[in-house]
C-alpha cells in the first residue's frame, strides 16, 4: 500500500511551488529534460495513449523562431527563462496503440472518429502536461506555465508537417524567487468540491 509523501515532498511540489516569471542565469542540461520525460509519460493516460508532445525550446535560434507568436505579456520572461517546453498533442497518438495498449485492439475505437480523436488527444495531452511541471518540480526545476501565444503560429512553426497540435507553453529553469509576489488565493473546498 502507498503512503503519504513527506512534508518536504509536499512543499516541493505544492506548497512551496510558484509560478516563476523571472529566472536565474543557471542552464538546464538536456539530461534533466530527459528526466522529466522519463517521468511525464508514467503519469496515467486514458487507453495509456500518451499523446503529449514536447518541444524544448532552448538555443536562441530556437528562441527566435518562438518570439513572434509570443503576447507581449509572455515574451520578455520566455526570453530569459533557460527553456521553453512547448507542450502538444498528436491528432494520430491512436497508430501507436498496438504498441502501447496491446491486449486489446484500442486503435480500432478512434480509427474515422475525430471529435473522439481531438478530445481524447487534447484532455490526455492536458494531464501529460500537467505530469510535466510536476516531474520538472520534483527534479528541482521551476516552472512557468502559460497561454498568451498564437497557437496556430505556434503549431505551424514547431510541428509543421506533423499530426500534432499546440496546447500550451511552460518555462522551466530555476526560478528567482526574489520577485514572487505573495501567493494570490484560492477557492475554498466548498466551492470546487462536494462529496455525495
């Protein structure tokens, strides 16, 4: 049986975790990004269908190529952040369900089906990038996950040619904690959950 994580654990990856707009000059090796895959695609998806795909935005010439599509808001501290994760989804995850759900014939329940297609790819690819700051957090990375970008600019730049379609963009590095602002509120319990 699972047991609690630790306070420390906790902290890592909720309670103490911000969202960072502005960041130290540290790089992030390729290695962690793996890392952060490695551990991103264990989290669950529907049918293990694991549409995410991730583009790490991190050479300047890469850089150049995202700033265009970039709200005024998003472009000076995606600029200066380490890396830019460009999280998409792959309209055609379901040709790799032979390999990845194989006890039963899974590819057959998306095959002519689009609206089911772009709804299982978008919903899933969303967990997967929510999996993705998790892990980056655990590893001991900060992150920055924002809209605020021209996603068909987005899309046609960095995934032309491909299935496969911009969700939402994510910063990672390590984040400099001197400029957070007090964490803003939240809902209370009673009002996002009930049991019945």
């Amino acid at each position: 049986m699972s047991s609690a994580i630790d306070q420390a654990a906790l902290s890592q990856l909720f309670l103490s975790a911000r969202t960072h707009n502005a960041w130290q000059d540290r790089p992030v090796p390729d290695e962690l990004l793996a890392q952060v895959v490695d551990l991103m695609k264990l989290g669950p998806t529907s049918a293990n269908c694991e549409p995410a795909r991730i583009v790490f935005v991190k050479s300047p010439e890469a850089k150049a190529r995202l700033r265009p599509f970039l709200s005024a808001g998003n472009l000076d501290k995606t600029m200066a952040a380490p890396v830019c994760a460009i999280i998409g989804y792959d309209l055609e995850f379901y040709e790799k369900l032979p390999r990845l759900f194989p006890h039963t014939d899974a590819k057959s329940w998306f095959t002519g089906k689009p609206e089911h297609v772009v709804e299982t790819a978008f919903r899933n690819g969303s967990l997967q990038g929510a999996y993705l700051i998790l892990a980056a957090r655990a590893l001991g990375l900060d992150c920055g996950p924002m809209s605020g970008f021209d996603q068909a600019g987005v899309t046609a730049e960095f995934f032309a040619g491909t299935p496969v379609k911009a969700n939402f963009l994510c910063n990672l590095g390590y984040g400099d904690a001197s400029v957070l602002k007090p964490r803003l509120p939240r809902l209370a319990f009673d009002e996002v959950a009930k049991v019945l």
